[in-house]
C-alpha cells in the first residue's frame, strides 16, 4: 500500500468511530422529539424552543474545547505523553468555566421566553425542561474534554462506545421522566431536560472509567495527579479556542436567523427549508467525521515535525471528503423526492424540499471541502483564521447574499428560501476557497509550530 493509501486507510479508521458517534447523538436528540411529541405537540414544540436556547450556548463551549484536541495530537506525535495530563486539567478548569456561564444563562432565560410571547403552558413546559438539562452542562463539557483526550492521542473507539451508552441510558430516562414510572411523577417534555442532564453525566462517568482502566492511557495516569489552575496556560489555550468557538457561533446563528426571516412566509416554506437543512446536517456528519481526523492526523504529525506527511495528510482528507461528497450529493439529486417523503406527506411541502435537495447536493460539495480544510488549520493550531473566514462567508456573503435573492427583487424577483439556499451555496463556497487559500499559505510558511504546555520545562 502506498503512503496515500495508508494514510486514507488511517483517516477512514479514525473518521468511523467518530461518524457513529455523531449519529448516535442525533439519534437521541429524535428520540427525545419523538417521545416527547406521543405526549403532545405543545411538549414537542417545548423541547424544540428548549434546545433552540441551549445548543448555541452550549456548542459556543465545545467550539472552545474543539482546538484541544489537536493540541493534544501534537504532544503525542513528540512522545510527549507526559504533558497531555496537565493540559487536560487545564482544558477541565476552562470547561466548568464555560459550563458555569451556560448554567446562569439558562437560569435567566425565562426572561427571553417572556418575550417571546409564549402561551402559558408552553412556557411552563419549556422552562422545566430548561431547568432539567441545565444541570447536564457540566457532565457534557467535562465529557468532551475527556473525548478530545482520546481523540487527540489517535484513539476514537471510546467516542463511539460512550456515544451507545448515552444512547442506552436516554430512552430508559425519557421513559421514566416524560411518561412518569417508577414513582417519579409524569413531566411531558420538561422530563426530557432531566433525562437529557441524566445522559450526559453518565457519558462522562463511563468516559472516566474507560480511561482509568484501559491500557492505552496508562501512561498518562489521567487521574493520578492534581494540577492547579495554570492562568499562563489557560489563556493560552482559550485563544487558539476562542476563534473556533466564534466560528461555531457564527455556522449555527445564521441558520437560525435565516429560520426567523423565513417564518413570515408560512408553514409550508419554514417546513420544506427546515426538512433540506435537516437532511443536509445529517449527511454532513461525513465530511465533518472526516475534518475531526485530518486535525487529529495534522497535529500529530506537526509534533514529529513531519511536515510533508501532514501535508499528504491533508490532500488525502480532502479528496476523500470531496468523493463522499460527491456520491451524497448524487443519492440526494435522484432520490430528493423519497427522501422529502420521510418527513412529510403534503405534497406542496414535498415538492418545495425536494426543489431545495437540488440545491443540497451542491452545498454538499462545498461543505465538504470548507470543514476538512478548517480541521487541517486546527492541527496546525491556525484558529484565527476560522473567525474571519467565517464571518465573511457566511454573514457578509451568504446572508446578504441570501437576503436579496429571498426578500427582496433587486436581483431577480423575491425566490424565498431558495434564495436563502443559493445564498448558503455561495457562502459556503467563498468559505472552502479562503481555508484552502489559508492552508497553502501555512503549509508553505513551514514554521515549527510551537507546543503550548502547562509549564516550559513540561
């Protein structure tokens, strides 16, 4: 096998774990819209406005913990075990942080639901299951702290098993929540908030047993030892963390800005762009599996200061991306129509989704380009550039962009969400051409990448 072949073969045994993992925890974010929903729509729509609150707040700390990981890849591509431990620490310091500012904004966010002018019962609901899930902040970050651990060392098979766990423990807790068993009396869809808090502490919980007693982090003792908080060192990584955090941020804001503008036009129009947008961000699970493993595959190599490797690393993620892309992009085109089906019967919202899975196919290809391109910058702890290249695509060229061709008749007359989609077609295509533009620059530049470790002598 050829050095291509092996490092594709590599990607592919990395990207696998962490693809099943992600569907895993769409799997359970269906669960609980389902289970809530065989209660009543109005507990459906609870858990709906819920999650609308929590997710961004909650992905704006994940986007600060995702550039650890390949920090953490580079350290062990320098046989340098020793000092991912103490960085770990520093990475938990920095998640309870970010978890305390998540708990306290969902402590106040009944504030924003009064202006949104809910109906009573609906805002009841909806607070509940904010009260419940708020408790899981920390179990969640402390959980991906220790994931990017594992990741970040090459290791993603406890990714996917931990993903099965949260999946095992969800549907029993909904079960006894929402519907009331046990004597634990029945809370609709404010139960699922609890479950929810429920699942991501049993996630960390199994995650920390499986690296206390697996064989491949027993070098790092990864509970042996306590560090203190190392400022130096915290700020150091909440500045690689924070530009992917932003990024995060701006990816999923816009979707739901684009949501809100679309809403005056109706059910039939909010349904069809929301069954495209759905089926697009499951599909995109592939090029994103593909993004995390070229950062892990970067970083390490950048620590064995084996630049030409991380180089074929890169080419590699992104010509097997793009292929993916290109086979999701077919299936989506001549399958459109069933696909629509699965999520609604009306023909009018079936025909609108299924004119949008066109557009799709084409957001796929650029999609899958963009997030490989940024993973590889992540590995070679190039960050600052998602901020800019981010908020440039996407707001300054894929919403305006999208705006005028939706709303408005300045261009061609007002084409509602197709316009929106085009606008996100170009958004995203501006984006995959800056990061690769970026990732040439970097990769020519050559320049040692500098270590980032809890103290100099580490």
């Amino acid at each position: 096998m050829n050095h291509s072949g092996f490092q594709a073969k590599r990607l592919i045994q990395l990207a696998l774990p962490v693809l099943i993992a992600q569907v895993t925890q769409t799997m359970m974010g269906f669960i609980d819209t389902v289970m809530a929903g065989r209660v009543s729509a109005v507990d459906m729509a609870a858990v709906a406005i819920g999650t609308s609150l929590w997710l961004p707040a909650i992905l704006f700390v994940q986007g600060l913990l995702m550039a650890f990981t390949p920090l953490f890849a580079h350290h062990h591509g320098a046989n340098n075990t020793k000092a991912i431990q103490p960085l770990v620490i520093q990475a938990a310091y920095i998640a309870i942080i970010g978890a305390v500012g998540v708990m306290l904004f969902l402590a106040v966010s009944p504030y924003i639901l009064d202006m949104m002018g809910l109906e009573p019962h609906l805002k009841e609901l909806t607070i509940g299951y904010i009260h419940g899930i708020l408790w899981g902040a920390p179990g969640f970050v402390l959980y991906q702290v220790l994931r990017n651990c594992s990741e970040g060392i090459s290791y993603t098979m406890p990714t996917m098993i931990i993903g099965f766990v949260g999946l095992a423990v969800n549907i029993p807790a909904n079960y006894i929540f929402i519907y009331g068993h046990f004597g634990v009396p029945a809370m609709g869809g404010a139960g699922c908030g609890i479950a929810t808090a429920l699942v991501f502490w049993a996630m960390f919980i199994a995650m920390a047993i499986y690296m206390q007693f697996h064989h491949k982090f027993k070098e790092m003792a990864m509970f042996k030892a306590f560090h203190k908080p190392h400022p130096k060192t915290m700020f150091k990584m909440l500045k690689l963390g924070f530009p992917i955090a932003m990024a995060l941020f701006f990816e999923v804001s816009l979707f739901a800005i684009i949501a809100l503008i679309l809403a005056p036009l109706g059910a039939t129009v909010v349904a069809g762009h929301q069954i495209a947008l759905n089926f697009s961000s499951i599909v995109f699970m592939l090029p994103l599996s593909v993004g995390i493993a070229v950062s892990i595959r970067v970083g390490y190599y950048i620590g064995r200061d084996q630049m030409d490797v991380a180089k074929l690393v890169t080419k590699v993620g992104l010509a097997l991306s793009f292929l993916m892309a290109m086979c999701t992009a077919i299936l989506t085109v001549l399958f459109r129509y069933q696909i629509a089906e699965l999520y609604n019967e009306n023909p009018v919202v079936v025909s609108l989704a299924a004119s949008l899975m066109l557009l799709a196919g084409l957001y796929q290809l650029s999609d899958s380009i963009q997030v490989v391109a940024a993973g590889a910058l992540r590995g070679y702890k190039d960050t600052r550039s998602a901020f800019y290249i981010t908020l440039f695509a996407y707001w300054f060229v894929g919403m305006t962009l999208g705006y005028i061709l939706a709303m408005t008749d300045l261009i061609v007359p007002a084409m509602g969400a197709h316009g929106f989609w085009i606008g996100l077609i170009a958004g995203l295509t501006v984006a995959a051409i800056l990061f690769a533009l970026r990732l040439i620059y970097i990769q020519k530049k050559g320049v040692k990448i500098e270590a980032i470790a809890e103290h100099p002598h580490v």
